[in-house]
C-alpha cells in the first residue's frame, strides 16, 4: 500500500504498522524483521492500539513512564505552557525553567543549588563527565561492564554492554566489575565478601590506571538495564570513600533509577552516600516531553562561576519539558507515587516474586524494590547457565499474547511497570507470567 493509501484509510493498527515499517528507522535494531507493537493511546498503567486491544504495561515503556501514561496534571501543564511560550532560548531566564530546577533540587541532598538541563540521559552523562573532567584537569572516567549510559560520544563509550564495542570513539574510558553476587566475578559466596572484594578491586584499578589520570567514577545507583542490581550496603559509601581518597568526582547515574522507581526519589536515598554530580532523566517527567539534567553539587558549580563551561544546546531547560517536570513532581509528591511504589514493591511485587521463584525451576533469581524488580531465568539452577535468546523471544511474545508488555533485557524479565500501579493490576501482571511461565516448561 501507497502512504497516500494508508492516509486515506481508516486507522487500524496494521496500517500504522505498515506505515511504520515504510519510513521509520529504528534503534539498536536490524530493521529487516522488525514488527514494533502500533500503539494508539494510554492511560495509568495500560496502553491500547488501533484496534481496541489493551496491554498491561509492565515495562513503563524504557523505563520511564513513572507517573503513568496521560497524567492529567501533567498534560494540563504542558497544554498551558504551550498556550504561553512553546520555547525560549537557553541563554534566556524562564520562570518555568527556573521553577524545574528548584523541583529538582529540592529533591537532592544540601549543598546542589543548580541544575543543568540537557534533552535527555546520554547528553546529561555527557555533560557531567565534561564537568569532572574540566574541574579536576583530569582524563579518564571509570565505570562499570554492567551499565547502560546513553548513546552519545562519552555517554557510549562509558557503557558496559555490547552497544559500546561499535561506538567506542572516545577516549579514556576504563571499566570494571561491580557486585553481582549471583554471578560474581569475585568468587564470593557472601553479600560482604563480594561488596569488599569489588571495592578492593575498583582501588587497585584506580592506582593501576594512575590515580592522577581519573576524573571520575561514574555508576549507575542500580544498574538498570544490566539487570537491576542493587549494590549490597557500603558499597556505594566505599566508592565515595575511594573517590575522596584520591581527588575523583563520583557521578551517579539516576536516569533509570531515579524519581520513584526503587520507591526513593533518589535510588541513591537507600544508601547512604552523597556524590558530586547527579544524572537524570526519565522519571523526571515520565518522558512526556524529552529532557535530563545534570544536579550539581555546589562546588563544582562555583568552580565555572568565572570559568566558562564550554558546552550547551538549543533546547536546554525547554519550557515544555520545565512545565512537565514541576507538574509531574508535584503530583508524585500530593498523590503519594514514591510512596506507593515504595509500599507495591514491599507488600505485593516482592513476596508474589518469591513465591513464583520457588515454583518455577527457571527463575535463578529475583531481586529488586519498589518497582524495578529482575526475574532472572536460567536453564539449570546447580549451574546458572541462562536461558537462550531464543527462548526470552518466545516467552516475551507469549507475554504480548497474554495482553502484558514485558521488558526483557538478556535471560531476565524486568518486572518495572509505572509507580502509580494499583495492588490489583501488579498482582494480575504477575499472574500472567505465572502462567506464560508455566505454558513455557509444560
Ligand atoms: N543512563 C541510564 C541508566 C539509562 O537507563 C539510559 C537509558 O535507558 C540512559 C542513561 C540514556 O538516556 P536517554 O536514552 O534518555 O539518552
């Protein structure tokens, strides 16, 4: 069919399909095989398509619709903003601009009083290494095999995952192991042992790398995408410590983990320590109109008070993305959305999760809080060893079968639906994969 056809025709949702398939060139794919699910609208936790068929959304999309789809708060205040002023230049003062980062700040420890905005994560992760290295004069950044950070120049090569290997331009970037008890790099059969031997090892490499090389550490609070992997307690307060030893800047990367998902506004909340520079995007405004951000501690903030930072774009700070971000924080806070994913994850996500890893032979592991939860699938329990791609394909689309859209990352289902889900829609996503589950080993 013509694109004049599909103009023409009424919608459904194989035309946008097929209408997808004609001009839109998608990310991190082969485009040959590709069949994107044609979404037509949202509300809270469900989305639907053209032909009426709704799908519990389980995934939050990438993660970051936190507040819900179609808050109506938050599409009220960007509705407003663009009656007023759509966009002003970022050299301009805005008060909507201004009243965002005040949002923002008032979330982060004392001490980080401004808020650089970028268009999203990648560029956010790109700034904040710029910063570390123009403050400390120094090169490298360090960060974990097991990261996701965007994909921009510095952002990439940061990354841990396969997307870095073809996208490794930028220079000075080392990577090590962080904790991951459940295949630890380590040899640790202990929480302790393997929070002790991973900072041993991040020191040594500090010292090996020449400490006076490195700008900064950066880490995601939990690493997201890499599997939800929440540090065990101390780690985090040991990398501080390390960083303070010898002059590096810790960068946290809050994108994914950040505004509600771990049922902190901050991920970093849960432990105890406080870094120099914050990344966020995301939950930030739940994605309604792209935007991220640098929080920076005040130190380094002073530090360009009469140094020029050399970097910048047109839509930094857009007033769209600021009226979203005030609206979408004020209704997390009057409408309890931290607490509820807090409460959903203790009470309802969590033990239903236990439950099914000891009905289900292939769940080696679940772990998580709030609502950033991984079911990790194996094919043996004595040897962990994964299960195949092939087989995360046809559970996933079993999953879509049964009206549920997973995010699945490797051999792990993310269980990471939006912050504002109710006991009752959780309890009956997990039910689904209770089933597609045991439909997968019958
Ligand atoms: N950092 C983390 C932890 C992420 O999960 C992501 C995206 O998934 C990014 C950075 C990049 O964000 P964006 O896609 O908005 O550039």
């Amino acid at each position: 069919m013509s694109i004049a056809a599909h103009e023409s025709a009424p919608t459904t949702s194989e035309r946008v399909s097929l209408a997808d398939r004609e001009s839109v060139f998608h990310s991190w794919s082969a485009q040959g095989s590709l069949k994107p699910l044609a979404i037509a609208g949202g509300f809270g936790s469900t989305v639907w398509d053209h032909d009426g068929r709704h799908y519990l959304d389980f995934s939050s999309q990438l993660v970051n619709v936190n507040i819900g789809h179609q808050h109506p708060r938050v599409v009220e205040a960007i509705q407003q903003q663009a009656a007023s002023l759509t966009t002003i230049a970022p050299s301009a003062a805005n008060d909507v601009r201004a009243r965002a980062a005040r949002a923002i700040t008032g979330l982060a420890p004392e001490g980080f009083d401004k808020v650089f905005f970028t268009n999203g994560g990648a560029d956010a992760n790109e700034n904040a290494i710029r910063m570390a290295r123009l403050y400390t004069g120094r090169d490298k950044v360090i960060s974990r095999y097991r990261s996701y950070h965007g994909n921009t120049g510095a952002a990439v090569a940061a990354t841990g995952d396969w997307r870095r290997i073809p996208n490794e331009y930028s220079r000075g970037h080392v990577h090590v192991f962080g904790p991951y008890l459940y295949r630890s790099e380590f040899w640790a059969q202990t929480s302790e042992d393997e929070c002790a031997r991973a900072l041993h090892y991040l020191e040594r490499v500090v010292q090996a790398e020449g400490a006076s090389s490195v700008a900064a550490i950066l880490l995601e609070t939990v690493p997201g995408t890499a599997g939800i992997l929440t540090p065990p307690p101390g780690y985090l307060r040991g990398v501080r410590q390390i960083a303070d030893r010898y002059g590096i800047i810790l960068i946290l990367d809050e994108v994914m983990a950040g505004f509600g998902r771990t049922g902190e506004w901050l991920a970093f909340d849960a432990h105890d320590v406080c870094p120099d520079l914050v990344t966020f995007a995301k939950g930030v405004n739940s994605g309604y109109v792209p935007v991220g951000g640098v929080i920076i501690s005040d130190e380094i903030a002073h530090h360009f008070d009469e140094r020029v930072f050399p970097g910048g774009l047109t839509y930094s700070g857009h007033p769209l993305a600021a009226a979203s971000i005030v609206a979408t924080i004020d209704a997390m806070r009057d409408e309890g959305i931290v607490d509820n994913a807090r409460r959903i994850g203790a009470e309802v996500i969590g033990p239903r999760l236990q439950e099914l890893a000891v009905a289900h032979d292939m769940i080696g592991e679940v772990r998580g809080s709030g609502v950033f939860w991984a079911i990790e699938l194996v094919e043996d329990r004595a040897t962990r060893t994964p299960v195949t791609p092939a087989a995360m394909g046809r559970l996933k689309a079993d999953l879509l079968g049964r009206d549920l859209l997973a995010f699945t990352a490797d051999n792990r289902i993310h269980v990471v639906p939006p912050c504002i889900i109710t006991d009752a829609e959780a309890r009956a996503g997990l039910d689904i994969i209770d089933d597609a589950l045991r439909a997968f080993t019958a």
